[in-house]
C-alpha cells in the first residue's frame, strides 16, 4: 500500500524521468519574482503548498547509546555531488551523565543515492563510547557543541583545503551563555578546521576569539555567497537602527570567511513585528525564527523561515514554515503576504508543534524535495524528550507557484472594465546567444503560450516569436527564425485559446 502511495503522490521516484538540465545553472524567472517579471495585465499569482512525503521522516534518531540517540536536528545541509547526495546535520546523544550539555551536540554526516534512503556510514574519525565506528565529523579536534550548522561547496577558491565551508552556531561566555559564528573549511566535507586556530572551551568559544561582535546572536539559519561574499543568516532580538518585536533575521558577511564585518543588516521582519511590545517579552508576537535557509538559484535567492507563533509561555509557542526570496542578496521578502508554506505536524505526529529549517533543497527527477527539520518548542523547560528527524515537503519540479489567467471583473460599479488580454512582460536581461524554456502546464490544442522577443525599449525583434502548446517542466522555446539579438532583451507572453484559463506558467528559464 505505501509503494502505491509513493507511486501516485510522487511518480518520478519509481519511474525514470526525463534528462533535464540542472535549473540553478540557469538563469530562472519564477513565476512570483516581481523584479523578474514586473509587468502583468490579467494574470494572478497561485501559490502551491508541498505534500509531505510518505516515508517521512526520512531520517530518525539512533538506537539508544548512539551519537544521534536523543536527536535529529536539521539545522544542516543537503548538496548533491555526482550522483550522491551528501547530509551534515547535528547529532545530540542520550548521555545523561555529561554535564557540559552542549557538549553532546555533534556535527554529524549522511548519504543518500535517491534523496529519500539516507545511511550513516561509519567514518571512523572520532570515537564516541569506545569506538569510532560512527558518522561523526572531526571538527579540528575540539569536543564543539553545535547548535545549527550550514556547509557549501565553494568551486571559486583557489584552495582545494578551503573547498568546503560550514558556519555554526556556538556558544560562548559573558554573564551567561551567549550564541555566536564560528566557520570551518574542509577539503572533503569529513575532516574540518577551524579558521583560525582556537580551541574549545568546555565545549564552548572563548570570548577572545569571536569573529563577530559579543553579544547574542544565533547563526547559521542560512549560508551562502553572493556577489563574491560569504554571508550567514541568523537571529537575535537586539534593536537595528529600528526597535522590532522579537526575533528577526539579521545577516553578516565576509569577502575572504575568516574576516566577519562587525556591522550587519536586517533581511528580513514580519509586518507584525514592526510593533514592539516592550522589554521582556521578546518571546510573544509573530516572528521570524532562526534565519533563512537559502537555495541559491544564480540571479535570486529562494529561502524558507520559521513562522515563530509566539505565547508568553513555551507552552503556547509553535513554529511553521514561511517561504522568502531576494534578488539582491540582501534584502528578502515573502512570494505571499503572511503564507504558510509548510505548517507544523499535528500532535501526535513527528513533527508536531514546530519545524525548523534546514539548507535542503533538490531538484530530483519531476519533483523538487524541501528538506525540513522538527522541535516541539512547547516542550522548553520541561523533562528533556527526544527530539528532532528529518522529512521532506515535495512540489512538481519548481513549481512553487503559477501566473495564471484572471478574467478579473471584480471591481465594484465603475471598476468593473472588459478584460481582454492576458500577458507578462518581464524585466530586461543582458545575453549572448541565450535558449529559453518554459516550466507550465495546462497547454494544448486550445490553450498556448504566444512569445515575442522583445528590445530593452520593449520594440519587437524581427522574426524572434513562438508558440507553445506542450506541457513540460523544461518546455524548449522555438523561434520562427533566428535573428541578431540586441545587449539587453525581454520577453512578452501572452496566454492564449479558449482554454487559457488551464495554463499555469510556473518559470522561464535562459540557459
């Protein structure tokens, strides 16, 4: 029964799918990117919230007496190298007579040939009760306890030393216990050091060697370069230049990842919190929880959030998902006012009462897989429970969200006008010698995409038009004629038949 579900919800697990092109070398334009695709006339934005798949959790806790016995936490990483997909994650033990608390949070590693089995192999490079037959990463030989952890694949250095990077969250101390950013470089993912030479202190940094400014702040919700710079995504809830309520998402950055400016910047606030409720009640409110999780697309960044339901106890706090993007790198902003993209599991279930994010997300055959992690925040400050696992929230392949036909009229009186077409014009793109594709549904016989290339003035290019009928994730655009293209172009669309009202453009693409 549970093959046939797998068969029916997500089919290109078990069949072969097509050969398509890997979408984040491309240039993409989702459908609910307004930089990319300002202009619109008769078009809606429909957004789709992702199912979750029938083996969740693809990822569970340990038996007891092993390195991830107590919890599975996805404030990790997935990226797919060859044909492997590769997992950091942060591993916590059922230790009960370790003190030093922190110290049972381990970076800890996994892998999968499909994305949905995953295995812990053993690594044999750090002993954990006796035997170094285990999945957990040596992190320059300190007993580090990492809170949440993120790691890219940097091709651009020279170094091959420095070709990984992870940023964590750790912890050090002033009166109390404070987060902080401490980064590693690795050649392999496996064996990691630090990038400068410190060493742990019952777990934990020593003040004198921050790399960020002392006081608390919670990295890595998110890391990833842009423009040449590193940056990281995190929370805290100190003022900025203005006073928010709560958790907010703030982000450092760094040219060379050894260097981390002192100043930072908001990314991003929920409208909610631009009303501050007053000292100590930095836990009540709407919030952002914890950074953002960046997949990095080239030209835009797409990214998930907690949606923190804050009580003015643990017992009243719960945590979804939120869905943001930017286009500069820097400054994001939700593709749906106040949308819950993924909402917690009911109780009862394994994620019940809050998720978290993780930097898990892939493209794999005809869906696109988003990674996510679970904590019960109801359950701060009671007994300790088991925590944590890891499942995935599944889409058609990038289609997040669809523009489709609006035939409007609902205005009221005077408001109400005939509405006729139904077309985009997106924003100007420098290219050279550039292919298009379109992500859509819906087409047919009775229902087409009419494309026109247009100038950076908008001014038709000659003999550079198209029509496309066929459905299809990577739906290649076929001019009527090639002809010599101009610096910067545009693309106007148009939908048409008399079945327009079925066509769901998802993304174009320029390869």
């Amino acid at each position: 029964m549970k093959t046939l579900l797998t068969a029916l919800l997500f089919p290109a697990l078990l069949l072969n799918a097509a050969d398509y092109f890997d979408e984040t070398k491309a240039q993409t334009l989702f459908a609910f990117d307004h930089v990319s695709i300002p202009h619109t006339q008769n078009l809606k934005l429909e957004m789709r919230q992702p199912q979750r798949h029938p083996s969740n959790p693809v990822m569970r806790r340990g038996a007891p007496g092993t390195v991830d016995a107590h919890g599975v936490q996805f404030y990790g990483s997935i990226i797919k190298e060859g044909s492997k997909y590769r997992m950091w994650y942060v591993a916590f033990d059922d230790d009960p007579n370790n003190k030093v608390a922190s110290s049972r949070w381990r970076a800890a590693y996994a892998e999968s040939v499909d994305g949905v089995t995953w295995t812990k192999p053993h690594l044999g490079l750090v002993e954990f009760g006796g035997s170094t037959k285990n999945n957990l990463l040596e992190m320059g030989g300190g007993a580090w306890g990492f809170v949440n952890l993120k790691v890219i694949k940097d091709e651009a250095d020279p170094d091959p030393s420095r070709r990984y990077k992870m940023t964590t969250h750790v912890y050090y101390r002033h009166t109390r216990r404070l987060g902080t950013l401490l980064p590693f470089v690795s050649a392999d993912g496996l064996r990691w050091k630090p990038e400068r030479d410190v060493k742990p202190l019952k777990a934990e940094l020593r003040k004198e060697d921050l790399f960020i400014p002392g006081f608390h702040f919670e990295p890595c919700g998110g890391l990833y370069r842009w423009d040449g710079q590193f940056f990281i995504s995190g929370q805290n809830a100190l003022p900025g230049t203005h006073q928010y309520q709560g958790r907010v998402n703030r982000t450092y950055r760094s040219s060379d990842f050894v260097n981390w400016a002192p100043t930072n910047a908001i990314a991003f606030t929920r409208a909610t919190q631009q009303e501050w409720l007053g000292p100590n009640r930095s836990r009540e409110g709407e919030q952002s929880h914890e950074g953002i999780s960046v997949w990095n697309r080239g030209n835009v960044l797409l990214g998930t959030y907690g949606r923190w339901h804050g009580g003015a106890e643990w017992k009243d706090t719960t945590i979804d998902l939120g869905f943001v993007m930017s286009n500069d790198g820097l400054n994001f902003r939700e593709a749906k006012h106040e949308w819950t993209f993924i909402e917690r599991g009911k109780d009862g279930a394994w994620d019940q009462g809050g998720l978290i994010q993780g930097q898990g997300f892939e493209n794999i055959g005809e869906q696109t897989f988003v990674y996510y992690g679970a904590w019960d925040p109801r359950a701060t400050g009671g007994p300790e429970v088991p925590r944590g696992g890891i499942g995935i929230a599944a889409l058609p392949r990038d289609r997040f969200g669809d523009l489709v036909f609006d035939p409007g009229n609902e205005g009221p009186g005077d408001y109400q006008l005939p509405q006729v077409t139904a077309e985009l014009v997106t924003a100007s793109m420098p290219v050279k010698n550039p292919r298009f594709f379109i992500n859509a549904d819906g087409l047919g016989a009775e229902a087409a995409l009419r494309i026109e290339l247009l100038d950076h003035l908008e001014r038709p290019i000659p003999r550079r038009r198209a029509v496309v009928r066929q459905n299809g994730f990577q739906t290649p655009v076929e001019w009527t004629e090639e002809s010599k293209l101009p610096e910067r172009v545009r693309l106007h669309v148009v939908f048409e038949g008399v079945r327009r009202a079925d066509i769901r453009l998802s993304a174009i693409y320029v390869k």
